[in-house]
C-alpha cells in the first residue's frame, strides 16, 4: 500500500538517497529544500517538490497548506535538512564573539529549528496508528564537533524526539533518530575534505570502510516500516563503529 512519505533536505545526499528507495517502493515522496534548482534536478520518479526555508515559520506554514492539498496524510516524516554552519555565509565583521553568535545561531537554525517547525506544523496530520517521524542527527552529538555549535545543535534534537515519542506513542506513531558518522557522497563537507582526514575517519571505523548515503537510508526506510512498529525514542548510530573509537 503506497504511503505519503515526506523528506526535508531530500534534493541531495541521504534525504535523496532516502527518497529514492521509497518512490522505488512505490510510497508518494515530496521533497522539500531551500533551493528550488536542487529539487527540481533531484530526478526522484513521480515526486512533489517545495522549495522553502524551513526556519521561517511563514515558509512552513506554506509547506503545511501544500501537504494538506496534495497528500492528506503524512505517513512518513524524514528531517535530513540541515548541514554544516561553516558553509553558510559568515558573520559580519571581526569582532570574534559576534562571529561565536553567528555560527551558534546559524546551526540551530538550520539543524534543529528547521526539524522542529515542520514537525509541529504537520504532527496532526501524521498517520494513527502507523505514523514514522526520523530526525538526522550525527556522530557529533556524541563527539563534538570542533566548535560546539554543529554538535550542539544536532544533539538537540535529542531530547525533542524523546519528548515527542512520548507525546505521540498514544497514537501509535513511533519516533527515532538516526545518527551518521561521516557519510561520502554528501554536501556536508563541500570540498573541504582533505585526503588526510577523510583517511583519519575512516581508521576511526570497525568496518574500515567509508559510510555512503544508501546506508543511512536504509535504516531510515527500516524505521519505518510495520517491522519497527514496537521501536520508538531511540538514537540508532550508523557510523561503523566510530563513535566507539579506536
């Protein structure tokens, strides 16, 4: 039975790859990201788009009125919007606090703000029973993240899932969050990359091996299936052993 599955950040990386294997099922995908170009060349087969910035509450309203026309119910809801704040536009200016401000605001907004508006605008309409919410968090959560904030943000997430698995477990609707380690094949890092570090990750794994966005999204699509119906308010880590260490 084809379902209504909706995906934040789902014009690149794990929110496309994500994407992929549930229109593969057959499930109705609409995928939602600031850049309309991002989207529209997303190639996902049968899919909506809606370009908006989802820390706007107005913007999100937007994509709730578009939700209520074009799918009804939600069955599916997938946060993969968000990134790294480094690769947003910096702060105006030298003053160094001000620059800790605006890397601190910029990662709450787009990690944990961006979940949180479109959870809120479409949880009345998420399918009871059998209703899926998954967050993208991250190994940062755990680890760090060099300056706190992308860690921080992330690791927010957090507790709001646990609070809402809580709140809608009643109606049968399960929430998870799903945390990578460093995933190939993405936007996150740009093309800041390094040989040295990406080797550095990499020995930081059990499975030696780089993670790539059709592992996460499997464990996405897992989560929401009838088969972890009786799974809810947990953290699953797909890092290949890193947050472990070595």
């Amino acid at each position: 039975m084809s379902r209504n599955v909706v995906i934040s950040g789902g014009g690149t990386g794990i929110g496309l790859a994500a994407a992929r294997l549930f229109a593969a099922e057959g499930d109705q995908v609409l995928l939602v990201g600031r850049r309309p170009e991002v989207l529209e060349r997303a190639g996902v087969p049968g899919a909506l788009t809606f370009a908006a910035d989802l820390a706007e509450p107005e913007r999100v309203r937007e994509v709730a009125a578009f939700v209520a026309r074009e799918l009804g119910t939600v069955d599916v809801l997938i946060h993969g919007a968000g990134g790294n704040g480094l690769l947003e536009p910096p702060a105006a200016g030298d003053d160094p606090l001000d620059a800790v401000a605006h890397a601190w605001n910029v990662n709450f907004r787009i990690n944990t703000l961006t979940s949180v508006l479109l959870t809120e605008a479409l949880k009345d309409r998420l399918a009871d029973p059998g209703g899926r919410v998954l967050f993208l968090s991250s190994i940062a959560a755990y680890r760090g993240s060099g300056t706190g904030a992308y860690a921080a943000a992330k690791a927010a997430l957090h507790p709001y899932a646990h609070d809402l698995a809580r709140q809608l477990g009643p109606r049968g609707v399960t929430v998870n969050v799903v945390a990578p380690g460093y995933i190939e094949d993405t936007e996150f890092f740009g093309d800041t990359m390094e040989p040295e570090r990406r080797e550095r990750l990499v020995a930081e794994t059990s499975t030696g091996r780089v993670g790539m966005p059709g592992d996460v999204a499997a464990t996405l699509h897992w989560l929401a299936s009838p088969h972890a119906g009786h799974l809810t308010s947990q953290v699953i880590q797909v890092n290949g052993g890193a947050e472990r260490g070595h």
